[in-house]
C-alpha cells in the first residue's frame, strides 16, 4: 500500500490544492499572528529593561504627589549603602519650542551618569538644572537646535529649559519627548505623575545592603514598597504587555474564525475528491485491498497532506511576521518591536490545528467509501439525500447544533462573549451540516423560473438537485465567504453608527472658550477661528442664575450654535435643561428630577439631562434667559474641528487662547479623536483579519465549484451525444453555477445579516444601551452581484475543458 499512497498522492496532488491552501494560509495567519505579538513584547520589555539598566533598587511612589516624591528622594539618598536616587515622573504639559506652542509629553531625566538612561544622538548630557534633553524628532518637527531655550508651563508657574542633547524617540514606561531634571520637574508639580524612584546601590555596599536600608527609610508604613531592579522590570513588562496580549487575543479570535472557515472548505474538497476516486478505490477492493488498508490509506494521505500544507504556512507565518515587523520599524517611529521569534506553542498549535484539519476531513468521507462494496462502488451511483438513515442522523446532527449555537449566541454577550462565539461556530457548522437539505430545498423553488429559459435552463434547474450533497458542497464554499463579508459589512456599519451616536452624545463640543467670571473679551471668536485646524466658531449669549443654591452660567443654544456640535442629542430642546458632566458631578444631580432656575426676576421648573464635556455650564433652549428677566451677553465660543486635525494641538492653542482672555476651556476634541483612531484601528483590524478567512472561502468556492463541473465530465459528453451543443452545454453549466452561487449568495447575505446583529448585540452588551441596527443595502447589493459573479466565473474554465470532450469520448467512458 506504500507504493499506491505516494502514487494516488502524485496522481492527485493537483485536486488537493483547495484544500491545500486553506490550511497553508490559516497557519501562515496564525503563526504571522503569533510572531507579531511576540515581537511587540519583546520590544516593550527591552525599553523597560534599558530604562532601569541603572538602578539596583526601585521604589514605588505612584501613590505620592510631587512634594511628597521630592521628600521621598531625598531620604532615600539618606540612606545606607545609597550611592543616587530619581524620581521617575511623566505627564503632558504645555510647552513653547521653537515659534509654536503645543501639548508634549515631558519627563525626568537624572543628573547621575548611573541612572540616567537615555541614549544621546547629539549633544551632551545636562550638567546643570536648568538644562535638559529633548527626542530628536520633536526637535526637528518644531525647529529645535541644540543650545535653544524652551518653556514648560507648570503650577509654579514657567519654566525655561536649555536643549544640550537630542535622544531617540520616545518607548517604554518613561519615554517622553522633553527630559527635564528633578528640580524643574518638582517645580511642575502635580501636572507630572510620579511613577516610581530609581536608586543605585554605592560601590561596595552591595545590592542587599542598599534594599534592606531603602527598605528600613520608606516602607515603614507600607504603602512605598521597595523592589530589586529585576523585580520591578518583570511588573513592568507584565503591565506594558497587558494590551499586547489582550490585543493578540483578540486577533486569535479572527484566526480562529479563519481556522474554521479553513476546516469547512477542506472538509468540502476532500469529499468531493472522494467521490470522484471511487472507481479507483473500488477498484483497489477488487484487487484484494482491504477496508482497513483503505481507510489507513486515505488517512496518511490527509496526513502527508495537513503535514507538507502545514509546514508551509509556518514557513511562510514566519516570513510574513518578519516582513511585517520589519516594514512596521522602516515606517513608523517611536513603535517597541523586538526582533521575530516564536515560541513552540505558537509554532505547535498552528501546525496541530492544520495536520488536525486535514485528517479529520478524511474521516467520514472514508468511512463512507469503505462501506460501498466493490461491485456496487464500479457501478453508476448519486446520492440519495436525505433519504436513508444517514441523512436523518444528519438533520438531527444539524439540528442538535443549531440548538446549541442558539442557546451560546442568546447568553454569549459581554464578560461571556467566547461562548457567544462558540455559538456562532456551532450554529454555523449546524447550518453547513443541513445544507444537503437548506439548499436543495431553495433550489427547487428557484429553479422552475430558471427552466423557463429554455433546453438548457431545465437541464440546469434538473441538474443543481439530482445530487443534493454535491450541490451542497459547491454553495456551501460560497455561503461561508458570502457570510464573512456581510457581516463583517453590516456588523461594521451598524458598529460604527452606534458608537458615533454614543459619542456625539458624550463629546458633543470639540472645543470651547468659557468666562466664567464677566463676559468675554472682543474678539475671542476671531482668535479662536485663527487657531490651525478649527473649521467652524461661534459665539454663545450666556447669564448667570441660581441652580440648587449654586451660581451657575447658562448658555442659549441656537440653530447656529448647535451646528458646531456633533449630531443634536446635546442641543437643548424646549422645557430641558442640559447639564455639563463636570457640573452634574458637582451638583450630585438627578435626571429623573425637575430642575428650578432662579434670578432675581423670576423662577423656572425645565427637565435637566446630561450633556457630556460641556464644562461646568448649563444649556437652555433660546428665549429662557429672556422668560428669566436677564440680559444675555457673549460668554462662550464654541468652535468645532476640521477633519484630520490634529486634536491635541487645537486644544493646547485654543487653551492659550482663553488663557490670554482669562477664560476657560473645555471641550472633548482630544478623547474623541483618541476614541476614534482606536475605533477605527479596531475595524480595519477586524476587516483585514477577516479577509483572510474570506479570501479561504472564496478559493474553497472556486475549487469545489471546478471540482463539481468535472466530475460530470462523462455525463456532460453523453449530453453532447443525445445532440446538445457545445454552446448549449455551456449555458448549462453556467445556468448550474449561476443557480448554486445564486442561491449561496442569498442564503449567505442572510445569515451574514443575522449574525452581523448577535455580534454587535454581544459586542455592546453593557456598554451601549440603545444599539443601531444599520444596513447598508448598497454595499450588500454590491457583495450579492460580486459573490454570484465570481460563482459564474469559477465554472468557466471547467466549462470550457468540458466541451472539449468528444461524444465518443463520452460513451467510451460509460
């Protein structure tokens, strides 16, 4: 048997290729996965370790403001056996460098050699306190030079610092843009957070020593806990590493999807490859080859099969997690990645999953052949469907699964969205195990129209249902793609709709200039409309009234006004009274409740609902303010972004703008485009990660539809014997393509539909109350007409290949 399972293998190396890259590619995607997130924590615990190289103790002071951390360090530098101490602080702060002033991240850097960790491209280290480092690319994107003074705006007021030396781009935990030194970072104060003090031991001393007396000085009362520098780093890595591995689990769902879909579409070959050795393998039986030596025969096949695919998709995983981290280093900066390794488990599991895959696909399509005795197997045979005892094993099969995905998609929402998504597989796998009967079922109601058509619209229609199961097989490939693409469509629209909704709810306003103390300065809404990257201003009437014994400033909100917000959830409408977030917390107010406006002219009850990032102001509706008795002055601009601007920019010159005019600012423009860029990283994560097991589904699509229309080939040269014509034998074909990726395409669009509503609903459970069920028909109608297309264009070549079959050729074959 040796020598026949290397013969059928070269013999049928070609029918294997289908199956073949679905598993090369669901390794390869899974392995690329698995070295990406490797990479980016090797990255990240190298800028950690390279940030404490220095220090042989680390204290913990994230619970300490500045002036306890400044009084922290100097009794650690009291201490035995301690030779230097820094406090580890970072933050954002306004800073004037160059001709602009901008928001940067600002840091500590340390005046001993020892601690001091950051690499100097140019220039030297500071040697005096007033001077300090900045990262090369921040200097040359607002003009910097070494020996220029910049001004960091702190609570004691500015302070000046002297550039002497440029350093790489800011990573890890302490990476910052602009490096200052302890006491202009004290002088800062709380606008910076203090992390943690670095200390290094004094030569002689040893590292013991120095942690025990560090220990003795600080952690008397148990809230600055003194760790070794290895200690430290290992917490550290293990905090940065949290979003790698939260994120790289996230992407193993998408694999495991791609996975799956690989599983379906191998499965799908293999049985259809099957049927078409029959013959072979009878004729094996009649030759004196055993059932056993059959089954085991196909088996090291799948085997030789899932093994020499798998390989490859290792190979070529690794590859493309080093071409992508390479490319990700050549094009991004300040990016931690480490260099591409993978551990067994990452390289195990991938390779298991696609050996395993491919086995398991022979299982049932062997057993069945075994079963057939060798005269019966010679002999003309179609499937049945559901006829027999098998088929109702298979529709209780399928239905024991859809109950299950069911019941794991109705409970699998929030903390239990795994199980949700193993509902999803189960009902989908339950949905493929009852296409032999879904799909068949559809076709008879669709295809007397097609008949209508003429010879070869009935020949068509007749064909797509004489053998169930193989017709099955060519639309399940295209219903599983036509699935994935919708709902990753409508799932992404309706995703995304809601949560703009959610934020135009809570970040309504981009940016504002609020006075609170008088009214605003002539030509704020001038200043502020000149700040780079505002697209749009205006200017609010506001008074001051009473709310609950507090003074507080109301705005009215007109048609103009309420254009410079996002969407009109926070415009007030008549009777309401919208409330800032920041005033509503201070107030400890109740929605539910009725709110009274007092002046010295008059009162007035209006429902009070919350309003977002407003500042600490109430909106009315226009007219209110005039009901109350008061006169209304200009006391806020309101000003929205253009698009792409850049956030923190905008606020930070919009901030020196109010600064200048003794106003405040307020605004959300910041958290929304932060919420925004992760959105949308998110969803072109989740499309391209989901391409992937699209791009599995459409080869499986293409390579059954191939494998269906040469299987027929004897029969479709009897065809051509009985008198049909070429041309009408490939209207008949494409008829049977047409009908099969037709009906694929619908079913597909449907459950795609479906599951694109669970996914959002499990995805949004307990964190969006009112979810936004959107389609998006034109993109669907779009994914109908290409998927049912690219079905009608898999069956030409075989079509052709086909017609190329004499008659006699045909009747030879019988």
């Amino acid at each position: 048997m040796r020598t026949v399972l290397w013969g059928s293998l070269r013999a049928h190396a070609r029918r294997y290729v289908t199956a073949a890259a679905a598993i090369v590619m669901s390794v390869a995607f899974m392995v690329a996965v698995n070295a990406l997130s490797g990479a980016a924590r090797d990255g990240l615990r190298a800028d950690v370790v390279a940030q404490y190289a220095g220090a042989d103790v680390v204290v913990d002071a994230s619970d300490d403001d500045s002036r306890t951390a400044e009084a922290l360090a100097r009794t650690i530098r009291g201490a035995d056996g301690v030779e230097a101490a820094v406090a580890n602080r970072t933050g954002f702060l306004a800073v004037e460098a160059g001709s602009v002033r901008r928001l940067m991240s600002v840091g500590t850097v340390a005046t001993d050699d020892g601690l001091r960790w950051q690499e100097i491209t140019e220039g030297e280290a500071p040697q005096r306190p007033r001077e300090g480092l900045i990262a090369a690319s921040s200097a040359e994107r607002y003009g910097v030079a070494l020996g220029d003074t910049v001004t960091v705006e702190g609570e004691r007021g500015p302070s000046e610092v002297v550039v002497t030396g440029f350093t790489t781009s800011p990573g890890g935990t302490l990476g910052a843009s602009l490096y200052v030194s302890e006491p202009v970072a004290a002088r800062l104060g709380d606008m910076l957070t203090v992390s943690d003090v670095s200390v290094r031991a004094a030569s002689g001393a040893g590292v013991a020593r120095a942690t025990d007396a560090v220990r003795a000085a600080v952690d008397a009362d148990g809230i600055h806990p003194v760790l070794a520098r290895d200690a430290w780093v290992d917490a550290k890595v293990t905090e940065a590493t949290k979003d790698v591995d939260v994120l790289q689990r996230l992407v193993l769902v998408f694999a495991a999807i791609a996975a799956f879909v690989g599983t379906l579409v191998i499965a799908n070959t293999v049985t259809i490859v099957l049927a078409q050795r029959r013959r072979e393998l009878a004729l094996l039986r009649c030759v004196g080859a055993t059932r056993r030596q059959i089954v085991r025969s196909l088996r090291l096949e799948s085997l030789a099969l899932g093994v020499a695919a798998a390989t490859v998709g290792v190979l070529l995983g690794w590859g493309l997690g080093g071409a992508a981290v390479a490319a990700l280093g050549a094009w991004t900066t300040g990016l931690a990645l480490g260099a591409v390794s993978l551990s067994p488990l990452g390289v195990g599991l991938p390779f298991a999953i696609g050996v395993v895959a491919a086995v398991g696909a022979t299982v049932l399509p062997a057993r069945r052949v075994a079963r057939l005795a060798p005269l019966e197997a010679l002999r003309p045979h179609e499937t049945t469907g559901l006829s027999g005892g098998a088929g109702w094993v298979r529709v209780a099969l399928g239905v024991a699964l859809l109950g299950i995905g069911a019941a794991g998609l109705a409970v699998g929402t929030g903390d239990l969205l795994p199980v949700g998504l193993a509902g999803g597989m189960a009902s989908f796998l339950g949905v493929v195990v009852l296409a032999p009967l879904l799909v068949p079922g559809v076709l008879r109601l669709v295809g007397p129209l097609v008949a209508r058509t003429g010879v070869a619209g009935r020949l068509a229609s007749g064909n797509v249902v004489r053998n169930p199961r193989r017709t099955a097989s060519t639309s399940t490939a295209l219903l599983v793609g036509v699935t994935l693409i919708t709902m990753v469509v409508i799932g992404t629209a309706s995703l995304r709709g809601t949560v703009d909704r959610e934020l135009d709810a809570e970040y309504a306003l981009d940016v504002g200039v609020v006075a609170t103390g008088g009214p605003l300065a002539d030509g704020t809404e001038a200043r502020v409309a000149d700040v780079e990257g505002v697209a749009s201003t205006t200017t609010l009437p506001g008074a001051e009234l009473e709310m609950d014994g507090r003074r507080v400033l109301a705005l009215e909100v007109g048609p103009e006004a309420a254009r410079t917000l996002h969407g009109d959830a926070v415009a007030p409408r008549t009777g309401e009274l919208v409330v800032g977030e920041e005033l509503s917390e201070a107030l400890d107010l109740s929605y539910g409740e009725t709110a009274r406006l007092r002046t010295v002219s008059g009162s007035l009850d209006l429902r009070p609902r919350g309003g977002g990032s407003l500042g600490e102001v109430v909106l009315v509706a226009p007219g209110v303010l005039d009901t109350l008795g008061l006169a209304p002055q200009p006391r806020a601009v309101w000003a929205r972004g253009a698009d792409g601007a850049p956030a923190e920019q905008v606020m930070a010159d919009t901030a020196t703008v109010a600064a200048s005019r003794g106003a405040d600012v307020a605004g959300s423009m910041a958290q929304r485009a932060w919420i925004d860029v992760q959105l949308d990283v998110i969803l072109a994560v989740t499309v391209g990660l989901l391409a992937v097991a699209v791009l599995i589904a459409v080869v499986g699509m293409a390579g059954t539809l191939s494998l269906s229309v040469l299987e027929r080939s004897r029969e479709n040269a009897v065809l051509r014997a009985l008198g049909l014509s070429r041309r009408g034998l490939r209207r008949t074909l494409a008829g049977e393509a047409l009908l099969m990726a037709g009906v694929g395409a619908v079913l597909g669009t449907t459950l795609g539909g479906a599951y694109a509503w669970l996914g959002v609903r499990g995805l949004t459970e307990g964190l969006i109350d009112d979810v936004t069920f959107s389609v998006p028909w034109a993109q669907v109608a779009i994914v109908l007409g290409v998927a049912t297309a690219t079905g009608l264009l898999a069956s030409v070549v075989p079509a052709r290949r086909a017609t190329r079959v004499s008659p006699a050729e045909g009747i030879a074959m019988l």
